[in-house]
C-alpha cells in the first residue's frame, strides 16, 4: 500500500467548469465513488477513495452548508444596480467569497466582469491529493433565521451530535476500526465533541469504535469557550422573528461565552484529549468580517479558538470568520496549510498500521494499565492567572528553552511550599510553546510524552510509584502503538499471567521502551510533586530517581532520547540527586506574576465597588496595602492568595480601608504559610473552631479523599447529631459550611471513586486546599493546640473517628441482611478502611478501641461472613481456611486487639482452622498488602507476639497445591514463587528463622530451601539460610556443579585471549586502576582509543579486556583471596568443589552468597 504523501505531485490548474454554487445536484467531477448530491442534512459521500485507510468528516458551522461552507465563490457578473438596504443583513449570512485582485477578465462578457471557477475543496482538491482517503461531509440546519425554507429547525447541539453519531455507524459499518480526521468550522466543532461524549461513555462498541478511531481533528474558529458576537446573533435573530421568520434560539443560547453547554463538552473534550492523545490543528481567523463597526472585530476571539493543548498546533488562516475554509485551488496557503496537516496525519496513521500490534493485544495491555484517576490531580490544578508564567518562555537565561529543543536528561523545577510549582507545570503542558520547541529536538525522531502530578492528599495510585508508571505507560503505548511490542512479553508473560502490574514489572516495562534501538524516538516526561509520594514512602524517593537515572543511562541519546521536566520543593535528597542538571528556582522568578495577581484582584473589586473606586484617596490607600502584600509574599504564590482573599473578604464586610491596612499588619510573618495558617485557626471562635477540629481530623486521616455527603455524615456522626444517616443537606449548603469552619483549608473538587462494594461513582470530595496545610497539621501539633483550646482532654483522633463511624454505617446497612454481603460480586476491604483505621488508632493513640471491633467480630463470626470480606480482584479463600475475625485482625497488624483475644481464648491453639502464625507471615489476598495504607501488612511484631503467645513454629498447615507446609516452608515458598525477595518478605522470613524456624524446610517434594536457592541463583535468600545454619551436607552433586557453573574463573580468563593470570598480578590492574589522571590509564584508553593494546607481563591485552577487568576488579581480588597464591594456567581446572573439604565448600558457599549490590564476575 503506497503511502499518500507518494501520491502528492505538482498539482494541476482545476480545467473542469464547475457548476454554479446555487444549482442542485452538484454535477459529477470525475472522483471515485462520489454521489451526486450534497445533502442539506445528514452525511455525503464526497469521494469513496482508493482502499481507502482514513475517514475524513467535514462539518460546517453557524449559518453555514456542507457545500457552500466549503466553496470558494469565484466573482460573478457584477450588477451595475445599486444593492437594496435589505439586502446588507442577508450579505452577512451568505458567505460572500475571498475577494481576488488579479483573476482573468473574460473578453465575451458585455460588461467588464471577472469569472472564475468555484472550488469546493472537499471534492475538487482532497480527493486528488488523498486518494486513499474517504471523504464526507455531514449537514444539519444550522440557519440563525431560514431565509428561503421553511421554519428552522428547533434542535440544540446535542440533538445534532446525536444524529451525526448514528449517522456515522451507520457510514461506517464495512470497517469501523478505520481512522478518522475531522475538519470542523466553527460551530461543528461543539457538534463534534457532543458525539465524541457520546462515543465515549456508550457502552454499545458501535459507537465506542467511532471514539478509539479518532487521530486528527482541524479546528477553523472554533468557539471553545463561547463566541463573542452571540448578542448580536440575538439581535439578529430579533430582527428576522419581526420579519416573520422562525428562529432557533436554543443554538445561539449554547453559544454564550462560557455556557453551560459549552463548558460542559469542554471538560469532556479534556477527558478524551487526555485518553486518546489525537493530533489537534487549529486554525485561527485572521480578520474580522468587515473594516469598521460591530463586525470590525474577529468573530471567534483567539483566547476562545485555541485549546491550549499539548498535541494542538496553531496557524492563521488569511480571511475572516466566514472565508477561513473556502480554498481558491491547490495553490491557496490556507489549502497549503490545511494539506500540508493532512499529510502529517496520514503519515502516522500509515507508520501506526504497519507496525500495529496483535489484534486485542493493544485493548487488553491498556485497559491493564488505565487508571483514570491519575488524571485528576492535573485537572485540579489551578489554571494560571491571566499573563502570568510566561517568564519560562521568554527568559533565555532561565535555560528552559535551550533544554527543550537541545537538551535531555532533567530539567528541575523547585521552589518553596506554595510557590506555585504545580500551576507552572500545568501551563507548561499545556501550552503550545512546549511542544514546538520539543519538536526542535532532533526533529526527525518521533516526540512522545506523559505527564504525572503527584497528590499526597489524594486517591492511593495519586501518590505511589505504581500509579506513576501505570500513567506513563499508559500515555506512551496510547499515542504510539508501535512500542507495544517491546513491553509485549512483560505484559503477557508476567503482568497478565499474575493479574497484576507489579512495581518490578512496571520498572522493566519503562526499561524495555528506553533500550529497544528500532524506533526512534524522544520521550518527555513531566512529573510534578515529587515530594508528594504518599507518607511511609521515603524509600520510593531514592527508587524514583534510581530508575529516571536508569532510563537517562539506557537511553544511547541516538535512537532514544529521555528526558525529565520535574518539580518539587528543595529538599535534600533532590538537591543532591538533581545537582548536576539545569533548573530554576520557581520563587525567584515570580515578582512580576505577584503584581499581576494583586492588581487584578484588586482592580476587579473595586470595578465591582464603582463608590469605592471614584475615592482617590481610598484606592491609593488600598494599593498601598496590596503593595505591602507583594513586598512580604517572598514568592510564595498560595500565602498572597489567601492574604489578599482575606483582605478583600474584609473590604465585603464594610471594612474601610485604613482598618484593611491594620488588618494587614495583624497577619504574621512574611510569606511563611505555617504562621498564617497558625493565626487563621486560632481566630476562629469556639463553636467553629470545634467544628474545624473535628473536619480537619477526619480529612486528614482519610485513606482517600471522602465525597462530600460521607464527609458530613461522619462529621455529623462524631457531633452526635440526631442526623447521622447521610447528610440531608444540599450541597451548597455543605459546601458554605465547609468554607465557614475550615476558612478555605478544606476545599470541594469533582472526581471519581470506587466504593466498597466496587461500584464507581463521580461527584464532589473533600480534600485539602494544598500540601502545605497536611505538612502544618502534622509538623507543628496544630491538633493538640486546638484541642487543648477547647479543653478536650480525652484521647480523639481522625483514625478514631473513622474507626466508629465506619463501623456504625457498616453494621447499620448489613446487621438485618448479612446474606447481602455473599451477593456483592467483591468487598474491597481497602476501601473500607475499618482495619486499616484500627491499626492507625493503636499506632497513633496507643489505645485499644475494642467497642467498634468487638460489635464487627461479633456480626462476622455470628453469620460466618469472613470469607465475604476476603474477596478481591478474583481471589477466593480456599476451602478449609476457616477464617474469623481474629484472622483478619492477625493480618491486620491489630497487635493490642490480637493480645487480648488470645489472653481472652487462652491462646492461639484453641482455633480451628488455617494457623493465626500462617495469616501473620503472608496475608491474604496479596492485593491488600501492597502498601502501608492497606488493610493487611506483613508485621515481624506479629509474628513475635503470637510467639510469646504460644504459637507452634513446627504446626503444618494442609494446602491444596503445596501440601503440608510449616509457617515458614509456606512463606518460604509464596516469597520465591512471586519472583525478586522484598525487604518486607526478608524481614518476615529473618523473624521466623530468628524465632527458631527450621532452615532446612523442604521448599518442593524433593529439594530444601538452600538448594531452592542455588539452583534458582537466589544469592540473597541462601545467604540468610546460611547464617542460620542451614545444611550444606544434603546438597547433592548436582548442586554443586550447579554452583560451579557460576564460579568458573574461566569466563574471566578467556578475556585475556592467550595469556596468563596470576594471583600476582592481580598489584599490576590496581596500579593501572589507580592512574586515573594518566593520560595512559586504562579508563582513558577506553575513551580515546579503541584499538588500543596494553601489556600485562609481557602479554598483549586489548582495551575492550581493561573494561572487563575495571568492572570486576573487586570480584576478581575476592576469586584471589580463595584460591592462594598459586598459578592458574588458562587450560588449566580448579578441583571440582564437590571434592573439597567441607570447611573450603562453605567458604565457597559464603563467597557465593553475597548481597546483590556486590557484583561477581560469574554472576
């Protein structure tokens, strides 16, 4: 199949009389398959194509027609009659045509006229230059006022999307799967987005098939924030309706700037701009319809015509409104333009189909990888404040620019809490300047990206590294399906096999993209918050950047590239690790964006204020007041929005300016967001503040953001209101409560969330305003202060609320119906929360709350609903487990809840069923104990406790698949099935054997642990085993040379071509090692001479050995050190080990067992 660009020649004058543009049918022109008529309404098959490989939908917009939209006009015989006064409305509507200057004048014409031909583009250009493309147009009616026929239709823009989306299935039936690119004029491009909302949420793959197919779409004046001649489209429309004529209000109403309707397809646009990753083109108006007057201005204004988009890019079309989409011919620039467009699409979706993966290969590996809320935090993010941060752009010496178009590595954005790190890397996303300048970097490679915003007060995949590689993969396979088939044998022979993308996996799907060398590629990856990961994590910091490193150094920078755009705030550890790459400190570079803010806060008061703004005096004073805010905000951007809010909150409440200005200086510190959040608290009165107390408490110990009415239900629960069902109030009452108590600390965002019973939702949560208010509350003991203002002397937390609450609302929905629980196809209990809370309370409080966990032991071991509890993501407790609450607690880490229990039963003994001991080493299901916030975690405490308790170390346990087993022979067993030993599965197994656990368990039928470990190389695991004693007398021969295949030094030998190694050489390598500064030290051979040779005791050696030996040298002096100081001849063999003594084996043995971060030679 040729590629369209090969069909694109040198493009011939249009010879073919084209047909008046009033008259009807248009006649046929010589493209393949076209129908003869151009539909008012409904799709039009312009051209069939040539095994067509794309779709093209071409939709007009207000007052227009799929034809005559379309159509360039060419100049008529001019009429020496004067035109009419009516005729100047009508003029506006009818599309008049690009005025020409230097057209033929033909010579039959009895008046001096000038012809030439119209061009309706769709047909007459498209087609010849993409003939393997099909393209079509859809009409509806779209008419302010219908001049000619009839009443206009009475439709608003979701009836249209409506039918152009069956309208499309039904196209589209013989190859749904077929990309599409649309071509939108104004108006159709809300149609658009209408169908592409439907598409999106239909469940019927018919119309889901429409959604996923989209790769392009061309925007020309597209109003996507409203257009700003609506009140005189109203006032038109008034004029036709006393005319006589019908009117279709509704559609000039969903024009408005900043509808209702238009706002609404905006946000779902982001939603599919965000999932699908099209190519977006927008086409902007140049100039207004006429020279002067109301019309003088552009129809659609720029700010409302652009996305602001990562894929969009932006170009001028000469001509206004209504002449952008009318093409003279082939050689017309906006036809160039559009062309040229066109042919980068075609381009890719070319590349995409014959690299393509299997076919439901690519569905399945994104659907296992799509979390959509790991978009939400980006959507949160405030947008930035009108002219602002523009700075990163236009300040070269800031070195951001240069970065984008020649840089790689990382590029670091810090600053302090509050700076604005986050606004700054949300308009660098999305502004378009970005990805022109990435475009600059090595343009013939293909540029992909990703982006991610931590929240540490967010959702559990918001703040893990999990839910960060999930994204980014998840971004990188969308936009470019040709790198499927590097992570292909990850996905399918460990993530899909075990149901679950393990962090292992994730790391080496990210690494397996990074080292292919076929496609070349430049990946941009934006990562914001770094210090956001959620509490508990700090290890994920040091692992983070050892794998952006790890990417950075298996990238060759020819065919891959990689590159890092990160914030965070100027800790430490980034500063160490980020210490030799460019950045900018955010708070040093926003004075001007400060200003800005002030004045525009303050001069849209006081335009609101016109009494306040005639006194000169008072507006001098006030501008006094916000120039004393700028001068102490040190740069942090949150601490000047929430003074100058304040401020004006006050000037609302009749405050006059001189008391604004006391105000001010009442406020502590200068820029330090502690003491302002301090104060704020602390001025509250008693009955709010106690209110406060309790909210915030509950905020910040939420798992996850809780939606509103949970929210106030537990809030109304822990006041011991008689309401404490969900809260009946509405929403905006809640909200205004929220806002009275919390003064802005806790803010209402929309976003989605699984419940317990797995069932998803979309509303409003409660979250905190920012990172800085959680890092107050748990840094300055912010709660103890409030509580010991109020005198509250009884020990209370946020987990102890949750605690009661959760249970109340549990037992209250399932203590009549417990059997609803066995209907529910999962329970979730990390969403529930009860266990995860009981532990925090113990932790935090160092108390046992028994009441909440006695009534949920009792309601559970009553109605043995145990096993109802341990069902997720397709996991089932086997038969025989016999498992209680006491189990779950076991998992659960409930040490002060477990003790009493077993004091109570007198020990672990009196249970049935699977051992306490066997829950305590490897919970289950192993989904809920993956992370701290988990409802299970692997605790040694446990283990230790239900020792002292009487637990047998020896007790076997009968499983289904791996027979009788002890505690730690099951451990054993379930930590080296799942693949690389943990620091957690160490520890646990470290406990059992430090608490007298027998070594030498049979890790199958046939082979102990320890030759578990030599056969499967797992270093680590036989070194622990060996320092417990476990016996080196049952390995067999076939162990030993097992082991021997790893211990040959005769992989290090033959580098050495036909020379001889001697134990004292061994001082010659650490003399050439050490002569680092020599101009002839091996490493710099390395570098500069690659056919280099160096002499060893007379012999030759290449430079490519000296690499070998620098890597190992610390190998190669521990082999030494075992085998004395004698000769080894290359021929020459080492006695079998299986023939030494018994005290040389273990030294071997031990040699062999060295932790991994000490690398071997033969390893």
């Amino acid at each position: 199949m040729e590629s369209p660009r090969q069909e694109i020649g040198q493009s011939p004058n249009l010879s073919i009389s084209r047909s008046n543009l009033d008259q009807s049918p248009v006649q046929e022109r010589g493209c393949i398959g076209i129908e003869r008529h151009v539909r008012d309404h409904g799709i039009t098959i312009l051209s069939e194509g040539i095994q067509p490989v794309v779709d093209i939908f071409l939709i007009h917009g207000l007052q227009g027609h799929p034809q005559r939209t379309f159509t360039y006009i060419g100049p008529q015989e001019k009429d020496s009659t004067p035109p009419q006064k009516s005729s100047r409305l009508r003029k506006i509507f009818s599309r008049s045509s690009k005025k020409e200057s230097n057209l033929p004048v033909s010579p039959q014409s009895p008046v001096a006229t000038t012809i030439t031909p119209n061009v309706f583009w769709p047909l007459d250009l498209l087609p010849h230059d993409f003939p393997q493309a099909r393209v079509a147009t859809f009409g509806y009616d779209s008419k302010v006022t219908n001049w000619f026929k009839g009443p206009a239709m009475q439709l608003d823009i979701f009836s249209y999307g409506e039918s152009l989306l069956n309208s499309l299935d039904a196209r589209r039936r013989a190859d749904p799967e077929r990309p599409l690119i649309f071509i939108v004029h104004s108006l159709g491009g809300l149609i658009l987005k209408d169908v592409l909302r439907r598409a999106r949420t239909a469940v019927d793959t018919r119309f889901k098939s429409i959604y996923t197919s989209v790769k392009a779409i061309f925007f020309f004046g597209t109003p996507h924030r409203g257009g700003s001649y609506v009140n005189l489209g109203l006032t038109v429309r008034k004029l036709a309706a006393c005319a006589g004529f019908d009117t279709n209000d509704v559609l000039l109403r969903d024009l408005k700037f900043d509808s209702s309707v238009a706002k609404l397809l905006r946000e779902e646009f982001a939603k599919m701009l965000d999932e699908q990753k099209p190519k977006v083109f927008t086409f902007q108006e140049a100039t207004g319809i006429s020279g002067f007057g109301p019309l003088s201005g552009k129809v659609v204004e720029d700010s409302s015509s652009a996305l602001d988009y990562a894929y969009e890019q932006k170009d001028f079309i000469t001509g206004n409104h209504i002449e952008m989409c009318r093409f003279s011919g082939f050689e017309d620039d906006g036809y160039q333009k559009t062309k040229d467009c066109l042919i980068l699409c075609l381009d890719s979706i070319q590349y995409d189909l014959t690299h393509q993966s299997s076919p439901g290969l690519r569905e399945r590996l994104l659907a296992s990888l799509h979390m959509p809320e790991t978009q939400e935090r980006f959507n949160q993010v405030d947008e930035a404040y009108e002219s602002t941060c523009n700075w990163i752009f236009e300040r070269e010496n800031l070195g951001f620019v240069k970065w984008l178009q020649t840089g790689n590595g990382v590029f670091w954005i810090n600053g302090k809490p509050g700076s604005g790190k986050s606004t700054l890397m949300k308009f660098v996303i999305s502004n378009h300047r970005t990805f022109q300048y990435l475009y600059m970097n090595r343009p013939k490679h293909r540029l992909i990206w990703a982006e991610f915003f931590f929240s540490n007060r967010g959702k559990k995949v918001q703040k893990t590294l999990e839910g960060l590689y999930h994204r980014i993969l998840y971004q990188l396979l969308k936009q470019a399906d040709y790198l499927t088939r590097f992570v292909q044998p990850i996905f399918e022979n460990s993530a899909e096999a075990q149901g679950v993308w393990s962090l292992i996996y994730l790391e080496a799907a990210m690494l397996a993209i990074v080292k292919q060398r076929e496609e070349k590629i430049n990946i941009c990856l934006f990562i914001d918050a770094l210090d956001e990961q959620a509490e508990n994590y700090a290890q994920d910091y040091r692992r983070l950047i050892g794998t952006m490193q790890n990417l950075i150094n298996n990238s060759d920078d020819k065919t891959v590239r990689v590159m890092f755009c990160v914030s965070s705030r100027p800790e430490t550890f980034f500063i160490d690790a980020f210490a030799s790459w460019p950045g900018i400190r955010i708070h040093e570079n926003t004075n001007n964006d400060v200003r800005l803010y002030l004045n525009g806060r303050l001069n849209s008061y006081l335009s609101s204020r016109p009494d306040l703004a005639s006194n000169s005096l008072a507006v001098a004073s006030l501008q006094k007041t916000f120039d004393e805010v700028f001068t102490r905000a040190q740069g942090v951007f949150l601490w000047v929005k929430l003074v100058a809010t304040d401020l004006i909150e006050g000037l609302m409440d009749g405050d006059n300016p001189a008391q604004i200005q006391q105000h001010l200086s009442s406020i502590p510190g200068n820029g330090d967001l502690h003491e302002l959040y301090h104060r704020i608290l602390l001025s509250l009165k008693d009955s709010y503040l106690s209110d406060a107390l309790v909210m915030l408490q509950i905020a910040y110990a939420s798992l996850e953001p809780l939606p509103i009415t949970e929210f106030f239900a537990a809030v109304n629960y822990v006041n011991q209101s008689k309401n404490s069902e969900l809260s009946s109030q509405s929403f905006d009452e809640m909200e205004r409560r929220l806002l009275s108590r919390c003064r802005g600390f806790l803010e209402v965002q929309t976003a989605s969330w699984q419940d317990q019973e797995c069932e998803k939702h979309t509303g409003k949560i409660v979250q905190f305003l920012h990172q800085s208010l959680k890092d107050y509350l748990a840094q300055q003991r912010s709660f103890e202060t409030m509580q010991q203002k109020l005198r509250i002397n009884y020990p209370a937390n946020g987990h102890a609320h949750l605690l009661r609450f959760l249970t109340s609302q549990h037992l209250r929905r399932y203590a009549r119906k417990p059997e609803d629980l066995y209907q529910l196809p999962q329970f979730d209990l990390r969403k529930y929360g009860v266990l995860y809370h009981s532990r925090m309370v113990e932790q935090t409080l160092g108390i046992l709350f028994s009441g909440p966990l006695d009534a949920l032991a009792k309601f559970m071991n009553d109605n043995e609903l145990a096993t109802a509890y341990l069902r997720i993501d397709g996991w089932e407790c086997p038969e025989g487990w016999n498992p209680n609450f006491l189990a779950l607690a076991t998992q659960a880490g409930l040490l002060l809840y477990v003790e009493k229990e077993l004091k109570r039963l007198g020990g672990p003994s009196k249970l049935k069923g699977r051992p306490l001991l066997h829950w305590a080493v490897m919970p289950l299901p192993p989904g809920l104990c993956t992370s701290p916030t988990d409802p299970f975690v692997h605790s040694p405490e446990m283990i230790r406790l239900l020792r002292s308790q009487g637990a047998n170390l020896e007790e076997e346990f009968e499983y289904e698949t791996y027979g009788s087993r002890t505690a730690f022979g099951w451990a054993f067993k379930q930590f080296t099935i799942r693949g690389a030993i943990s620091a957690v599965n160490l520890t646990i197994l470290t406990t059992l054997l430090s608490e007298g656990a027998d070594p030498d368990v049979l890790s199958d039928q046939t082979l102990t642990a320890l030759q578990l470990c030599i056969r499967n190389s797992d270093r680590l695991l036989a070194k622990l085993l060996l320092d417990f004693h476990a016996s080196i007398e049952i390995l067999t021969d076939s162990d030993w040379r097992h082991l021997e295949r790893f211990n040959k030094p005769m992989s290090f030998i033959k580098a050495f071509r036909d020379g001889e190694l001697r134990a004292r050489d061994m001082p010659v390598f650490a003399e050439f090692y050490a002569q680092d500064d020599d101009q002839q030290s091996p490493k710099t051979l390395i570098k500069q001479y690659p056919s280099a040779k160096l002499s060893i005791r007379n012999k030759e050696v290449y430079v490519g050995d000296w690499d070998f030996v620098l890597q190992h040298e610390k190998s190669i002096k521990r082999f030494f050190r075992f085998y004395g100081e004698g000769e080894w001849i290359r021929n020459d063999m080492p006695k079998p080990l299986s023939e030494c003594g018994i005290e040389t084996r273990r030294a071997i043995l031990l040699n062999w067992a060295v932790p991994p971060d000490t690398v071997d030679f033969w390893y």
